[in-house]
C-alpha cells in the first residue's frame, strides 16, 4: 500500500513515528506533516502568504515533508504537488487528546482527514483519550488492520473515519464500536486576565468533559474503554429540512422557493441580487 501520514502535532510529534515505523515495515510510506504544532486550527487554509515544503530527517533515517502551513494545507500540498502517485489512503495522527463530539468542528487531526476524503482518497483521523500516552505502538497495529479493512472494504465518496482509542494497554479495552457523533457542548469559560501593562487578555478553559449517555455517542463509548470509530461525510448538507426550506417566503418574495421548473434556480429578491 502508498500510505500518507500527516497530523497537526508537527513531523516530529509521537504519535506519526509510531505509524511511520509500523506501516514501513511493509508498505511505502510518506510523511507530510506540519513543521510545528497545528492544533485547533479546524480546516483552515493558507491563502495569503506562500507555503513552504521542506525536507527533513526522520528518527530512521529516512524523509518526509515539513511543510509550513496547516494540516487541510499539508494533504491538499501532498496530493496535488509532492507525491508522484495517488495514496491508497491518509491517515492523519496518532493525537494525543480525543477528538470527539463538537470537537471535530475545531480539529487539524480530523480536517486533514476530511480534506482527504474531499480527494476522493480513503482517510482515517486517529486520536487518543489522553496526554501521557505509553501505547502509540499498539494503536498503531490497531490502525493497520483497520487500514486493510478499508482499503479491501472501501468508504464512500466523501466520508472518512474518526478513530479514538483509550489511553489503556490493548489488552484492557473492551473492545470496539461503531458510534455517532455527539453534538452537546462541553462547559467552556474564559478567564480574564490583565497584563503588566494593565491591559485585558483571555485564557479559554472548558471543565471536564462530561459525555452524553447515550452508549452509541462516541465520547460515551470511548469512556466505557470502547475504541470509537465514527463516519464522518463532507457534506454538510441538512437533507431534511431542504423541502421546507423551499416553501419559505424569503426577502418579502412573493414566489414560492422551488416551485419553478428547477428546485436549484438563484432565486433573485426584488432589487436584489442572485443568492448563490
């Protein structure tokens, strides 16, 4: 298999030496990672200062790409200018902290899986209930089989997977489950601060994380020591709400959105112009 790794720790985190040494021992591997830490960066892009891609050493002695932006910026530059052939998949991680829940609005780990998967090109996000890890190596196995499970199997267009894995030894987890999104916020706070120049600053925090009870959330299933996989699709879309939309009145319109003979025509508001 042609494996791209990448995360948003940097090239030099843990967690993509522990997938690196385990997926060259058979397969051919490429790093493009972040040249610093990218955390919560989300799916952001960088427009308006060049990226830079440099090549750098790795602990075995090989190279992979450390490039200057984010990680949405490391798989769209991977893709499309440093690798010469298509990946059979993207892994992005292994990320020290879970990415579940709300979380995966904020998450460079999990973006650069969905940029993946904006490609056409089979991506798992794979992330850890914790900071002081010791089992980076057995994840990694874990992530392995997984990874020949979804090249034999494939994924849809458009969708990715997002692991999260307990902070125990493999041979403590209750094993693993296919769960859903949560989407309750956590407590979250700012707290104010005054520097020694007398002005405002913030630091944000948030309270333990307390997950929903639902045994399919994944924050739920990770704390019952389940590895969650989660399906993730692109495509934002609220399919449900779509044919009541179309009966709105919008901008004083007298029209019904929809009734024409194309549901998608640009409906043009009187003095106004087209809302694409």
């Amino acid at each position: 298999m042609n494996i791209f790794l990448t995360n948003d720790d940097g090239i030099h985190a843990e967690g993509i030496k522990a997938l690196y040494r385990r997926f060259a021992e058979k397969h051919s591997v490429t790093v493009v990672a972040p040249d610093r830490e990218r955390s919560a960066v989300g799916h952001a892009i960088t427009l308006h200062k060049p990226l830079r891609s440099t090549r750098v050493k790795l602990d075995n002695g090989s190279f992979g790409y450390a490039v200057s932006g984010t990680p949405a910026d490391c798989v769209k530059l991977g893709l499309l200018e440093i690798l010469d052939n298509r990946p059979d998949i993207v892994i992005s991680g292994i990320n020290p902290g879970a990415n579940v829940g709300v979380n995966l609005n904020y998450s460079g780990t999990v973006s650069a899986a969905r940029e993946a998967a904006l490609y056409d090109v089979p991506a798992i996000a794979v992330s850890i209930y914790g900071y002081e890890i010791d089992n980076y190596d057995d994840d990694a196995c874990f992530i392995e089989r997984l990874t020949e499970e979804v090249i034999e199997k494939g994924l849809p267009f458009g969708t990715f997977l997002n692991v999260n894995i307990p902070n125990k030894p493999m041979k403590e987890i209750a094993g693993v489950r296919i769960s859903k999104q949560g989407v309750t916020l956590f407590s979250e706070y700012f707290e104010k601060r005054v520097d020694p120049r007398n002005r405002t600053y913030y630091w944000q925090g948030c309270d333990s994380h307390v997950f929903e009870k639902n045994p399919d959330i994944d924050g739920a299933v990770l704390c019952q020591d389940y590895i969650s996989i989660t399906p993730i699709k692109c495509d934002m879309t609220d399919y449900r709400i779509i044919k009541a939309l179309k009966k709105w009145k919008i901008a004083g319109g007298t029209e019904e959105i929809g009734t024409r003979e194309s549901g998608s025509e640009t409906f043009i508001p009187p003095g106004g112009e087209g809302i694409l």
